[in-house]
C-alpha cells in the first residue's frame, strides 16, 4: 500500500497541464470527496498499529503535494480565460446587448430607392471624384457658361479639370454613354459644394436623380412619375409644377406638394402657402442625349432630383442638417424603431 501511496506521489509531482479542466480533474482524483485521499484516510483504520505511523505520514505527504500541485498551477493559470463556461453557463447574467439604427439619411435613400424600383427603375452608381467633361459639359454646361456658378465647385488643386462631383447627373451621363434606351435609373449618391455651413446648408449632402429615356417619352410622363412618388413617400395627392431653369433640362421645373396647414409647424415650414418645395426636374435637354450618343430625334426623357437631408429634414421634423453628421448616439438612436 505504501509503495502505491509513493507512486501517486511521483505521479502528483509530476502532473502538468495547461488545461483548467484537466486541472479540475486532478483535484477531483485527489482531494475530491470521492477522491484517492478520503478514501486512503478510511483505510487508516484498518492499518496494522505498527504500520500506523509510516502510513499516516505518506498520506499527508501526498496531501501536500496534492495541494501545493494545484495551487501552484491555479497561480499559472489564473491570468486565462475559458469560453466554454460563459456559452454553457446558462445562469450567467447576459450582457446588455445595444441595438443599432440606421442613419435617417439611409432610411429616406431606402425608402425613395423602394418606390421607383416598384416601377422599373434600377440603381445606377458612379465615381465621386469626376471630370469636368461628365459634371458640366456633357450636361449642356461648357466652359465659362455662367450656369456654373449655380454650382460653388470643389476643384483638385493640381487638376483642375477633375473635382468632386456636385450632382448625380454626372452618374447619369456615364450610364447613357454605356447604355442605349430604353433607361429608366435612379442614382443615389453624395455630393459636395462650397457651401457655408448652417442649419439649411452644408458642404456635402446626398442626392438622387433619376432618369428615363425611351420613345414617345412625355411632360405628362413625368408629371404622373412624380405624382406617384409623392402619393407613396409623403401621402400627399396634390402637387404642382413651377417653371424654372436648369442647363440639362429643357422645360424645367421646380416641383412642389400642397403640405397643408393644419398645425403651427406646417406654416412656418410652407410659410404660410400649405405649398412645400421638394424637387427640380425636366424633360432632358436634346444636347445631353447628342453628347451621350443618343439620337434626340429618336428619343426622349425627363430626368428629376431630390435632396435626401431634405426630405429627413421634413418627415422627421429636425431642424439643423449639421445633425446628420456631427454622429452624436443621441441624435441616432432616436432613429431605432426605424430599422
């Protein structure tokens, strides 16, 4: 029995692991309540008198190394951290886990990229860094054509016929350079302008602009377009069409929806009309088609566009377009039941 007793004593002295379970195992061996120790003091009894003094201090013996074994390794392994308890663990507390929301911006984009694909439109994409050739002069706006000034212009100092893109019409005229009608896009997407910033403007902001070209294409076409995206994004039936000018559109004009007047907000937001600007569009000018390619006398189109933090602004009722991007939590997370 003694020599056995010995045996476990070069087996304690010999155990690594860098294992917490195998760790647990072997206290569990040794100085568990059904380990080899308890079961070695209950022998005690039946142990020879003679023999009683020999055997009692082999025992405690190997109980120390027992001890000293696994406290030692404890320290070693004490910096460690084991997964399996905190996933099997089901009485462990949960972390509170934060949900996220979507940016407003990110919510109308979706919303409007919704309505028109509904009706067959699809999502074109482009570079925000652009050539002049694609922002200004394929839009019917050439070199010194005073209609650029409508558009205050980020210019790469060291190229200055590339710069950042003010519109998404430039989108526009690389899909017809590509494509033949019939189109029918939209081309979401983030501009800039050198603007002051304020509570109404800022240097960059998102746009979409759409799009359609095909045969027999008409005003009536595009009135009825706008008219259903009205209905479906604000739920208002009631829109009229103002006259207006812009170079890549030819008529143009300035759309807006009659908001009405029932409450203090609705007329400082109309001043006081109920009549609510919300876009520019037009029937696309016969030059753009010729410099992209497309027979003006063949087809026709209108083309439109929408401000996004405009429209945020409105349905949301926020007051300061520098919200949409200062990334205060506060601001989002106001946005949450909106996923």
């Amino acid at each position: 029995m003694i020599d056995k007793i010995k045996a476990h004593i070069a087996k304690v002295e010999a155990f690594a692991t860098e294992k917490k379970e195998e760790l647990e195992q072997f206290r569990l061996e040794y100085l568990g309540k059904k380990g080899l120790l308890n079961d070695l003091f209950a022998k005690f009894k039946e142990v020879p008198k003679e023999e009683k003094k020999e055997f009692g201090q082999i025992i405690n013996e190997l109980k120390s190394k027992a001890e000293a074994k696994i406290n030692e390794l404890k320290e070693k392994l004490g910096g460690q951290t084991s997964a399996a308890p905190a996933y099997n663990d089901l009485t462990r507390p949960a972390f509170p886990m934060e949900i996220g929301s979507r940016h407003p911006v990110s919510l109308i984009k979706n919303k409007i990229v919704e309505i028109f694909a509904n009706i067959g439109f699809s999502i074109a994409e482009g570079p925000e860094i652009e050539d002049d050739w694609h922002n200004f002069t394929a839009l019917n706006l050439p070199e010194y054509h005073p209609a650029r000034d409508m558009q205050d212009t980020f210019f790469i100092q060291t190229r200055p016929d590339i710069l950042l893109h003010t519109h998404t019409s430039s989108v526009e005229v690389r899909y017809m350079e590509q494509n033949q009608p019939p189109i029918r896009i939209i081309a979401p997407g983030r501009v800039y302008r050198n603007e002051d910033i304020s509570a109404r403007s800022h240097c960059l902001f998102h746009q979409i602009e759409g799009l359609y070209i095909d045969t027999n294409v008409s005003f009536a076409d595009l009135k009825q377009t706008l008219l259903y995206f009205t209905k479906e994004m604000f739920g208002k039936s009631k829109i009229r069409l103002r006259p207006s000018y812009f170079p890549f559109t030819e008529p143009s004009a300035e759309m807006d929806i009659y908001w009405g007047l029932n409450n203090e907000i609705d007329y400082r937001i109309t001043k006081g009309t109920g009549w609510l600007e919300i876009m520019g569009c037009g029937m696309t000018d016969p030059n753009v088609l010729k410099n992209c390619n497309i027979d003006p006398e063949k087809y026709s189109g209108f083309a439109f566009g929408i401000g996004l933090e405009r429209v945020a602004m409105l349905l949301y009722q926020i007051g300061d377009i520098r919200a949409f991007y200062e990334n205060d939590v506060r601001f989002l997370e106001q946005f949450k039941s909106s996923i």
